[in-house]
C-alpha cells in the first residue's frame, strides 16, 4: 500500500496502486516537494520513502530529501513498483555542488595584532566582573552566543562566521562551542577531521605545541588558555568541544569558563546546542551580551522558539533575531517570522549552498569568500550587532560599492 502526499496529478499518476492517506499504514510514501515539506518531517526514521521534486526546495528540504529517492512524476509508477521490491538494498543519491574557484579571497595573514587590546567601545567600560567561586576578572570582553531551540538552523554558522569577521580584523576573538550534544565547531571550520579530532586537516590553522585545550579540560590549560588554543586560518581561537564529553560540567565551572576567555579575549562568541535548561547553556545565555537567536521559515522552527520565548531562559531584551537560509519560497517571509515571534526589528542570512559548501570546501569561514551571499549578511550583522568599531563597514556593502566588505576590512587590517 502506498501513502500519497501531494497533488491530484501525483495521485492519479499513482492511481494503480492502493493509495492511503495514513504513511504509518503505508509500506511507502510518496511525497511531493515543495508543498508537503512537513509531512517528510512526520515520517518516522525507518519509513520507506519517494520524493517527488517539483519545484525549487530550500537547504532544508534538501537535506532531509537525500535520505530519500526522487523521481519524475512520468517514470514514478514504474520506480516506484521496483522500489517496493528494492528499497531496502539502495544507496542514497550522491550530490556534489559546483563552485567557480577564482571567486576566492587569499589567504589572510594572521598577525599578532590581535593581541593587543584595541578600540574597543562598550567594552572598557563593563565593571570587573565576579565569578561565584569569587574570581575576579580584570577585564571583561564582549560575549555573543548563538542558540536556537531548533537544530540545524545554522547556530555553529553564524557564530564561527561573527567570529571570524572580528578575528580578520584584529579583535582578539575566541569561539567556544558548548553544544556538548553535538558539537561541530572545530569540524564545521575544516580545523579537524571529524573522525580523528587530533588530526588538524588546515593547513594554515595554528597548533599549540603541546596538544590543545577542549572544553571538558580547559582548566588543565587555565594557565595559558590562549596559547592552548587552535587558530583557524581567519585569526579566530577555537575552543572545541567533543561530543558527548562535558555533559556533566556544572554551571559554575561555565561561568568559570566563560569569563577566563572574556579576560583574554576582546570578543567571546559560544555555540550553544537546543537545549536552553542544560546548566552551561542557562549560564552562558545568562553572561552573554547579546543572544543571536537563530530562525528559519518553516512552522516547526517557529513553534519551537515561541515556546522557548515564553521561559525564564529566553532574556528577550538582549536577543537579536537572525533569521537564516532565508529563500523567496519560504513558507513564511522573514517578516512574518519576526512577527510572530514578537520582535521588531530582524536581520536575514539568504540560503547560499554553493558559497557556504565552496568555503568547507577550502576550510575557510563563509565570510571570507568574496562571492559567498550568505558570508556578506553575516558581515552586515556582525558590523551592525557587535560593538567594536573595527566592524563597521557595513555601508560599503549595502551601499553596492565595488569594494565588499571583506576587501575594506582586509585593506584596514593591513593598515593596522
Ligand atoms: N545561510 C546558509 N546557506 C547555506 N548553508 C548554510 C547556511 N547556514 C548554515 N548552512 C549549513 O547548514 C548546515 C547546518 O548549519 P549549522 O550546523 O550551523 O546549524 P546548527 O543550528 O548549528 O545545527 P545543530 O543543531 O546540528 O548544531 C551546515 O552544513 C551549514 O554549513
Ligand atoms: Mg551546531
């Protein structure tokens, strides 16, 4: 029996087999894209499924598709007869993205410039901050996180790619990924091989002599964190997190955590998983200056922030809405996103597969391939979110100036 989600021209194509409307009493289901992107979300893991592309589908979409076959319409009775015979023996299609290499920036030199504290606005005039084991912190840098009570919307995106826009140009900054769940950061960089954490796969990144510092063990690196940490060829530190190792590190130990980097970095930015009530991630949306509070366009993401909006996690004042792989066909505008999840004002990251896989591709950050649309919003955000004067440039790219952002702020970093 076969389940059927789509239009009338689907069904009548499929009319020779005995159709339902219920997938759990379906041997397969058949699905048409775009239009019935939430039914693949309700299929259960192991479900036998066709889609059927008709349309343009967003980043989302795409990935959920290839864990399914697609098909045209006109062939789809014939496959979907050998399909019921072979599902389970067949592969998963293999996609490859293009990417035109000339659109790439060089290599940005890493100085040591970065070092030093620099102009730095609101952030000299934060008081010494106090730890709960009573600590005192001489300085204390800006510190960003990025969260989203929704998984893959783009949290590890937005906050290596903010981060690397302060790194390229000087601000001393580090990105501490806290997702203990899941954490991808130094991976989602190119810094390591996922499958090897020890291995460093980018050339150009900076390796701490003497193995370096995670999360779960910053405390055995407490005494030079900054020089036990890996650099990525943009400048920025990283402060990796393997999954599954820290779960049970306390709150405290966090805000410990936290506040030694913001002692000796300008700009902190922390990746945080989807769960907000964990103890590192309260305390990190608690110390943190501003929340990039990442969301898509889709329904299901939607209700998951309103529900986080509406707990005593959420510090709503200090949360910006960022919403990402934002495409024309979403379902709703980022407009009506921003509505109806209460804020006034919102920035938008668009879906730019090719530019964000080109960069992956290279081990670099969206933000420093010229052509990359979805690097260019995030510098706009960064130059527009961060209070660091160093950041803004943001007219040059609105403007339309034939200089891009990336190519201002390299020319002021040479500068120095
Ligand atoms: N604007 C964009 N355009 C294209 N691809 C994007 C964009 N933003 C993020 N991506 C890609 O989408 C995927 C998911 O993004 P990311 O890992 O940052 O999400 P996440 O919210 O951190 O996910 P998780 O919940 O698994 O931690 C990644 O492969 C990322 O490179
Ligand atoms: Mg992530």
């Amino acid at each position: 029996m076969i389940c059927v989600k789509g239009s009338k021209k689907l069904t009548e194509a499929l009319a020779a087999f005995e159709i339902t409307s219920k997938p759990q009493s379906a041997v397969c289901t058949v699905i048409e894209i775009p239009g019935y992107y939430d039914e693949l979300n309700r299929l259960t893991d192991n479900s036998s499924v066709i889609v059927v592309i008709t349309g343009m589908v967003n980043l989302k979409e795409w990935k959920i598709i290839q864990k399914f076959k697609h098909a045209n319409l006109e062939s789809l009775p014939g496959k979907i007869e050998s399909y019921l015979q072979t599902f389970e023996q067949q592969e998963e299609p293999d996609i490859s993205f293009e990417f035109e290499e000339d659109t790439f920036e060089e290599n940005t030199p890493v100085t040591h410039q970065h070092d030093t504290v620099t102009s730095i606005n609101k952030v000299q005039d934060k008081p010494q901050h106090t730890s709960i084991f009573n600590q005192s912190f001489n300085k204390r840098g800006y510190i960003a996180a990025s969260f989203s009570a929704s998984g893959g919307v783009g949290k590890t995106f937005s906050s290596i790619n903010m981060g690397g826009c302060a790194a390229l140009v000087g601000i001393s900054t580090v990105a501490v990924d806290l997702d203990f769940g899941f954490g991808d950061m130094d991976t989602a960089m190119g810094l390591v091989d996922p499958r090897q954490r020890d291995k460093v796969l980018d050339k150009k990144a900076v390796v701490p002599k003497n193995g370096w510092a995670t999360v779960a063990e910053w405390r055995r690196f407490a005494r030079d964190l900054k020089g036990s940490l890996l650099r990525h060829n943009s400048g920025l530190y990283v402060l990796p997190c393997y999954p599954y190792a820290g779960n049970e590190i306390p709150g405290t130990e966090i805000e410990d955590l936290i506040l030694t980097l913001a002692e000796q970095f300008d700009l902190v930015v922390i990746d945080l998983g989807v769960d907000a009530f964990s103890p590192h991630a309260r305390t990190a949306l608690n110390l943190a200056d501003t929340v990039f509070l990442i969301g898509g366009q889709d329904e299901k993401t939607i209700g998951k922030l309103t529900q986080f909006l509406g707990t005593e996690n959420a510090h709503t004042k200090k949360m910006k809405l960022v919403i990402n792989m934002v495409v024309p066909t979403g379902y709703y505008t980022p407009k009506e996103v921003a509505k109806k999840l209460g804020f006034d004002s919102y920035d938008e990251i668009p879906l730019d597969t090719q530019g964000v896989n080109a960069a992956k591709k290279n081990r670099k950050l969206a933000i420093q391939l010229n052509g990359s649309t979805a690097g260019n919003a995030v510098k706009v955000i960064a130059s527009k979110r961060l209070p660091f004067q160093q950041l803004a440039y943001e007219e040059q790219l609105v403007g339309g100036g034939k200089k891009s952002l990336f190519s201002g702020l390299k020319s002021m970093f040479r500068r120095g």
